[in-house]
C-alpha cells in the first residue's frame, strides 16, 4: 500500500470518528474512543509522512478518487512538500489529540467540540494532500468550516460569536482570492490538476496576479497584516487544544496553500513579487508582536504571537523568491529551509504554549494575566514546560526556535549579492524587523511567564490553583522535549526538510548530519556555524561546575525571610508590576505611533483622599481605520440600495427592461 | 597531543576570562574614583567582596520558586559559555566555531530573559520596575546589536569570530565608513547591556531610576556572587568583542606556538586595561539620563547600523 492511500484511509478513519461522535451516547467512554482513535489514527498518518520522507528519493505517491468533477476526478498525492506537511500537521494533531483526552473532560458542551475535532485533523489532512484545484479549495472549506464549528463551541459567549462572524467572513474572502489564482493558473482550457497546471505557461502579468492573490487568500488564513484581524479572536475562542491546532497547524497549511501554489504551480514569479512578500512578512512580524505585548488575555496573546510568527516564516519565503529569481539556487535553499524549519518549530512551540493557557484556565478559570499569578507554586510541571515553550519561542539558545532564528539571518546575509538595487534596499531593513521582533517577542514571553506564573497570586483563583491532569502534563512533556531535541540537533531537522528544496526549487542545503559534533553549516565552516549540542552541553556543564564548586566549598545554606524590597514591602499582591505596567515602557516607546497610545493621570487635588486615575487609551489602527471604514462603505451601499425595495410596479418594470438592454449591448459588444 | 593542547588552550581562555573579570571592574571603579579624586577601593576589591558573598547564607525571600535559585547558576553560565568564545588573546580555539556572533549575542539576549524573569519572582515593585525596563532597552538595543552583527559580517564575509578577527587584522581592510558607524554603535550598545551611564548606573542603589540593579535586589549570598560575576563577565566579554574585531593586532592565531601566545595575552592586558580606562573616563564625563530617553539613545544606535548594512548592500567597498 502507498502512502497516500494509507492517508486517505487515516482521513477516512477521521471522518468516521466524526460521525461516531454524533451519536446520541454521552459518556465519558465516547470521549476517551474519539480522542484516543484520533491519537492512534494521527500517530500512523505521522508515522507514514515521516516513512515518506526518511527513504531517500520516495517517489510521489498518488492516487485518484471518483469524487468531485466528474471529468476530473479527486486527484490526491504526496510528495516530499507535502509529506514535510503532514508531518507537522499530524504531530500537532497527536499532540492535540492526547492533551485533549484530559483537558476536553473539562468541556462543557462536549457535543459541540467532539465532532467537528476528528472532521478538522482530517479536513487539514485533506488539504495537503489535494492534487487538484477542485480537491484542494473543497477540503480547504471544509477545513475552515469544522474550524469554525469549533470556534462556535461556546456560542453563548457574544466574543465568540461576534469572532465566528468575522472568521467566517474573513474565510470566504480568503477563498474567493484562492478560487481567481486558481482560475488564472488553470487558464482558458480548466484545467484544474495540478499536473497540468504545472506544465503550463504562466505570463509575467498573469504570474504576478496569481501571486498577489494567493498572498491574500492564503495569507488571510494564515494571519498576515493587514488580513489578520480574525485570527486574535477566532484562536483563543475555540477550546485550547484546537486553539493550538488552529494557531500551529491550520496556520501551517495556509503557508502550505501559498507555498504549493507559488513555488510548485506558478514556476517563476518576476522578482519584484518577492519584495512584497517581504515587505508584509515584515510588517507582520514587527506589528503582531508588538499588539502582543498590549494583550493581557494570555490566549490572544499567543494568537497575536502567531501572527508574528508567520511574519517571520514569510519573510523566508520572500527571500527565498528573491534568491530563485536570480538563480541563487543554494541560497535560495537555504531561505526556504530556514522557513520551513520556522513552520516546523513554531507548530511545536505554540502548541506546547497553547496547552500551558488551557492548563491555566483549568486551573484557574482565567485567562486575564492581571488576576493570576505565583502559579509556579501551585502547578510546578505545567510552569517548567511553558518556560521551555516561552524560551523557545523567545529564539534563545540552545533552543529549536533560536535555530530558525539563525537560519533565517544568515540567509538575509546572503542577500548582497542579489543585483536588483530594490531588493539590496529593502532586505537590511527587514531583517532589522525580524531582529526587532525577536527582542520584542522576548519581552513578551517575560511579561507571559513572570506575570502569569511568578509572583504572587493575584486572586483567590491563583491561590488556589491545582496541578492539571497527566494527559495534558504528558502531551506539554513530549512537546517541551521535543523543542530542547530539535534545538540542540537541528542539523537532523535540516536535513528531514532538504527534500521539500530538492523537489520545489532544484537545490537544497549540505547534508549536516555528516557534520562532526551535529553542529550546522549552511554554506561553509569558515562563513558561519551554530553547534546547539555544545552550547547546550557548555552550559550545563559550567553551571553543575559553579553549583558543584560553590556549596562543596562555600556555604550551602538557605534562610527563609520577607521578601526585601528595600524595606517597603505591602502585603497586599496589587502592588506588584501588573501585566499592564510591564508593558507600558514599550508601549510608551512604539505605541504612540503604531496604536496611538495616548495616556493620561488624574491627580486628585492636594487633601483630597480618593484614588488617582490613570486612562491609556489605544486604537487598533488596522481594525478602525481599514475595516472601519469597509463596513462603513457596505453599510452606506446597503443604505442606498434599500431604496430599490419600495419602488411601483412601473418602475421594477422599466429597470428589468433597462437590465436587459444593457445585458443585449454587453453581449453585442 | 594535538587535541591536548587544543583544550588546554580553550582552557585557559576559560580560566583566563573569569578570572580576569572582576579584575576589570576593580580597575575601572579605582580609575572612576581617581578621576574623582577620591582613593577608591583598591583594584581587587571585587574578588574579596565575592568570596566574602559566597561565604554567606542566602536568604531567600519567602516565596521565592525553584527558577529563582537556578537563574544565577545560569546565568552565570551562559555568560561563561559566551565569553569563553570571544577571541580574547588567540583566534582559532577549538571551539570557537561552537558558535558565531549572532548566537552569542542571541546568549547575551537568554542571559537577559532570565535575569528579568528572576526579577519578577518574588513579586515585588523593584523587581517589576527592573525587568520591565529591561526588556524596554533590550528591545531596542538587541535589533542595534544585530544590526551590528550585520555589518561586520557583511565586511569579512563571517559570523564566525575567529575568522571575524582574522580578518579585521589583514590589510584587506581598509578604512571603511560602515565599520565607523559599527563601531559607533557597538560601543552604545555595550554601555546599555552593561548598565553603564548613561544608561543605567551600576553604583547606584534604592532609586528609582535603576535598572539592573532594581532586579537583582532580592538576592544575597553566593546567588548574588554568581550575579556580581556575570555581570563582570559581560563587560569583559564586551570589551573583549570591541578589541578582538575592531583592535585586533597582537591576536595570536592558532597554532602559532608559546610565544605568540605570550604576545596575545600581553597585548590583550594592554587593549583591556585601555577599553577600561576609556569606559571610566566616558563616565565621569557625562550624566546619566532619564529612562524614557535611553530608546532614543538606543534608536540612534539602531540606525547607525543600520546605515552601516545599508551601506554594505550598496556597495561592498563602503
């Protein structure tokens, strides 16, 4: 059996879960069948894309279904892009699936959440595997509907429901763009395989819209600026397992649905195309993670810090298209594969921070960073894995997250040597972006752990927090291991992704795991290296010395006291640094321009005893300014066209007659 | 036998860094105090007051965690790692291509993350105050930093530092504007990663004008020694990376046998005690500066290497 029948017969196997799920039993047994067959069905669709890409030069697998089209067919296939996909999309689902075994017995409308989970691994599945147009944008709704359905879990709640409403909206525009590229690839004849597509001759000017609007289609799924807008409230309203699916998985096959597209299908798009891929990657890495830092709810933040980094991950793709455009092959490489590694990483490290909030809002019920606190205490296994998650996704050495990181960089340090003076410009200042929004995402991923989990409680439900369940522990273990793995080995990871270059752009990275001690090499040993094994192995070794050292020599005792604080110390936790005050010196520094941030204090007249107000006021200028003033466009529109329903019978004679004139001149014309 | 006096060599660059680094600090405080016509503590101060630190009992405040004790073994560490792989009197170490410039940096940026975490365990204002702040600064000086990073890559066409130096040192260079303007704003960044005036001020205490200081307020004891020490370190290490990329004669290469090493160390001694006295005297001559000026400051550092880059992806001659 090949693997993508092997596939297609997981997705099946999903599919029926799904329906198993409808049925009218509600125990805690039906529960325990849908995640753990979704956990078993995960693990082989994992276990079959990483066969696919471990044997060396795997030939594409297909395979055709008499579904859709009827002269087309359903045409499915895997080859080494799509099986780096699954890859990633099927970890993150096992993992979902085993933190969802303990943490969605919490769930309070179980019937909402447990069908539609099995339909969304396998819809995400679906959409890789697609080989065809047709296949692919149908899967893709599906995908986005069950997605929906799950966002819509707890519907009561009006956030939720004002969120599934802008997803929604926001998920069929996204189509629409898909559905023209599609339209212009296929060209005149409709042709919708992808085989044919692939062999056919795109213009520079067709090339350039398909581009254009696979950036908006895809890019608006997968939360580029200005198209991101759901995605902070869609991600966190969905229960958190499928938040972390939704922000490291359905992400990831969006970046997919631009990658297929523009790379295989589209063959070379002119290279000025490439400066705006990168100029939204940088955008949207500089501004996701600095709304990031504005958030108090720990789950939109972790939405906004997706945002960022798909920012990130695009930005190696564009310059990835800069580099093909001038036959850079092996730089192009090399972007690409800091890009995919980035895809790779993030969906680890998001997923592990996502089930670090859901363990909190277990626990606590809260998800408002300003009413917790001193967690570190009460869950000590969760607090451990959500600092690795935070440090990874902070890009810190020796781990997966710096790893990318360094990739990415030593790619841009490339990029001189590209002739087109629009690029040699534009290039210095993103990866000055990209090193603004790693420094940013750090102070971030402080203010997330130190508030949330250090300190002291800031309400009774933090007090009184409790360790959460061994599945959600175990599926947050595995996860946190797995960062510290591919961080201290990345060249292993380098050379798993080097099949998917091979395949889209003619070149690929040096193998590195022949590299003695694993360290990596991208170009050559004297230009640059990175050895996570040995930073790793330095660190902790000088610092067993230094513990070992001080209390075998020096003292080892502890004394308990009041904290310090240079004596002022206030019983009372609310004079802590809040989440707010943490962040209002970078709010201070860059809010006054990108959220005009305005602050204000109201002293209380001198002998008056009632409290001072401060006021921060800030403005999401995206939201207000672009959709603002769309909805205000349609709203104005629908105003006017009203009119049309209160006209006499005479005149709805005379416009379908003038209709129809008009429709006759078209035609003649 | 080779490997041997590999390792011994990379040894001794350890052994040398740290012990080197209070050292430094002791030096610059004395030419501080001399400046002010004061005596000042003599210069090896800062070694009594860390053995007199380790010898005490920590107290540790009542709800410090589990990371609260970690951090300054770690920290310590890091810093170690970091500046055990600067060039310091030789290139070519044997693991010096461990890591490159962007990854020690990044080190530096990790050392910073846990720093303000550890400021912001026991849950007090000055320990909210410092890491808030911190991160303030470091989230404009660590893109600068890069910045940096960039335009010396771009120049030797590496980030390793052993080639970096190399490099530097070969007449291949020349004079160049974009390494002017590195320079220029990697000496802005050390001050600000150093807590130095004018950003921060490293004898200050109970004020809340403090940075790094505010953070490290609730340790005692051996934790504050390791702090105390890392701190040292990262000047040192700072000091280092200016001298070894932008005044790098007198660098022993790899292999170059006993005597060239002996040359190294001396000329190290030399660039160090002259990089100290040059910091001391910058900062008895200007004023520490408000808090919420330090991003401009940081802002000016950025562009300056930025334009640096800039101009190395105009033309590689710049």
């Amino acid at each position: 059996m090949n693997s993508v029948s092997m596939l297609l017969l997981c997705v099946a196997a999903l599919l029926g879960l799904s329906v198993l799920a409808v049925a009218p039993v509600r125990t805690r047994a039906v529960h325990t069948l849908i995640y753990g067959g979704a956990l078993a069905v995960s693990l082989i669709a994992l276990g079959a894309a990483v066969a696919h890409i471990a044997i060396d030069g795997a030939a594409d697998s297909t395979a055709v279904l008499p579904l859709g089209l009827p002269w087309l067919g359903a045409h499915f296939r895997i080859d080494a892009l799509a099986a780096f996909f699954l890859a990633v999309v099927n970890l993150a689902g096992a993992a979902a699936c085993l933190y969802g075994l303990g943490y969605g017995r919490h769930e309070e409308a179980p019937h909402r959440v447990l069908p539609f989970f099995p339909a969304f691994l396998g819809g995400m599945n679906l959409v890789i595997l697609a080989d065809d147009a047709f296949s692919f944008l149908l899967c893709w709704e599906f995908m986005s509907l069950a997605s929906w359905a799950l966002v819509m879990a707890q519907h009561r709640n009006p956030e939720n429901a004002r969120a599934g409403y802008v997803y929604l909206v926001m998920a069929c525009f996204g189509t629409l763009m898909l559905l023209l590229a599609f339209g212009l690839l296929s060209g005149p004849a409709g042709d919708y395989g992808f085989a044919a597509i692939r062999v056919a001759e795109h213009g520079a000017l067709p090339a350039a819209l398909v581009l254009g609007f696979a950036l908006i289609g895809a890019g608006s799924k997968a939360g580029l600026v200005p198209l991101h807008v759901w995605l902070p409230l869609a991600h966190p309203a969905a229960p958190s397992h499928v938040s972390a699916l939704m922000s490291g998985a359905m992400t990831k096959v969006a970046i997919y649905g631009f990658i297929r597209i523009v790379f295989d299908l589209l063959g070379d798009p002119p290279w000025w195309s490439s400066m705006a891929v990168l100029i939204v990657g940088g955008v949207t890495a500089a501004l996701g993670v600095l709304q990031a830092l504005m958030q108090r709810d720990l789950k939109r933040m972790l939405a906004y810090s997706t945002i960022e980094n798909v920012g990130v991950i695009f930005c190696g793709l564009g310059l990835a298209l800069a580099f093909q455009a001038s036959n850079m092959g092996w730089a192009a490489a090399l972007a690409l594969t800091a890009a995919l590694f980035h895809v790779f990483n993030h969906a680890l490290f998001k997923s592990l921070l996502f089930y670090g909030a859901g363990a909190v809002l277990t626990a606590t019920h809260e998800r408002d960073l300003e009413r917790l606190g001193g967690l570190i205490h009460r869950m000590p296994a969760t607090a451990l894995f959500f600092l690795v998650g935070c440090a990874a996704i902070s890009a810190l050495p020796p781990l997966n997250g710096f790893a990318s990181e360094w990739l990415l960089f030593q790619a841009i340090l490339q990029s001189p040597e590209l002739p087109q003076w629009g690029l040699k410009i534009i290039v210095p200042g993103i990866g000055a972006m990209l090193a603004l929004s790693a420094a940013l995402a750090a102070a971030c991923f402080v203010k997330a752990f130190g508030i949330a989990f250090l300190g002291r409680p800031r309400s009774a439900a933090a007090t009184n927090a409790q360790e959460v369940d061994r599945f959600s522990t175990a599926a947050m273990a595995i996860l946190a291991a797995l960062c510290v793995l591919t961080g201290i080995m990345p060249g292993l990871a380098i050379d798993w992704i080097s099949p998917a270059t091979l395949s889209l752009l003619g070149d690929r990275m040096p193998a590195q795991t022949i590299d003695p001690w694993l360290s990596i090499v991208p170009i050559a040993q004297g230009r640059s290296s990175y050895n996570g094994l040995l930073v790793f192995l330095f660190i902790a070794f000088s610092a067993s010395i230094a513990v070992f050292a001080i209390h075998r020599f020096a003292s080892n005792r502890i004394r308990r006291g009041p904290a310090w604080d240079c004596g002022f110390v206030e019983p009372s936790p609310a004079t802590q640094y809040s989440a707010d005050s943490f962040s209002q010196p970078i709010r201070r520094v860059f809010g006054t321009l990108v959220f005009r941030a305005r602050e204000q204090v109201e002293m209380p007249p001198p002998g008056d005893s009632g409290p001072a107000r401060h006021l921060v006021e800030q403005r999401d200028l995206i939201w207000d300014g672009l959709y603002g003033n769309i909805a205000g466009a349609i709203g104005f529109a629908a105003d006017r066209l009203n009119y049309l329903q209160f006209l006499t019978i005479r005149r709805y004679l005379s416009l379908v007659f003038l209709a129809l004139v008009i429709l006759l001149l078209v035609l003649a014309i | 036998m080779t490997l041997i006096g590999d390792l011994i060599l990379q040894g001794a660059q350890m052994l040398l860094v740290l012990l080197l680094a209070p050292l430094l600090t002791g030096f610059v405080r004395k030419v501080k105090a001399r400046l002010l016509r004061r005596r000042g503590p003599p210069v090896i101060q800062p070694y009594r007051d860390l053995l007199r630190l380790l010898r005490k009992d920590v107290v540790l405040a009542e709800n410090a965690s589990w990371l609260f004790r970690v951090i300054p073994y770690l920290i310590f560490a890091a810093t170690w790692v970091g500046a055990a792989l600067i060039p310091t009197f030789a290139t070519g170490l044997i693991f010096s291509w461990t890591a490159d410039l962007i990854a020690i940096v990044a080190l530096l940026g990790s050392v910073r993350f846990f720093l303000a975490l550890a400021g912001m365990d026991v849950g007090t204002s000055f320990g909210g105050i410092g890491a808030s702040r911190e991160v303030m600064i470091a989230s404009v000086a660590e893109p600068a930093m890069i910045m940096v990073v960039f335009t010396l890559a771009l120049v030797a066409g590496s980030t390793q530092l052993s080639e970096l130096a190399g490099f530097m040192s070969s007449p291949a260079v020349g004079l160049r504007v974009s390494l002017g303007l590195a320079l220029i704003a990697l000496i802005m960044v050390a001050i600000a990663e150093n807590a130095r005036i004018p950003v921060d001020n490293p004898a200050t205490h109970l004020e809340l004008t403090m940075v790094h200081e505010a953070m490290v307020l609730e340790y005692s004891g051996r934790h504050l020694a390791m702090i105390e020490i890392a701190a040292s370190l990262k000047l040192l290490l700072y000091v280092s990376l200016i001298a070894g990329v932008f005044v790098p004669w007198g660098l022993a290469v790899s292999g170059g046998g006993p005597a060239a090493y002996a040359i190294g160390a001396a000329a190290y001694l030399v660039k160090l005690a002259a990089g100290g006295f040059l910091l001391a005297l910058f900062e008895t001559a200007i004023a520490k500066m408000r808090v919420f000026r330090v991003p401009e400051f940081m802002g000016a550092a950025l562009m300056l290497g930025l334009l640096g880059a800039l101009l190395l992806f105009v033309s590689r001659s710049l």
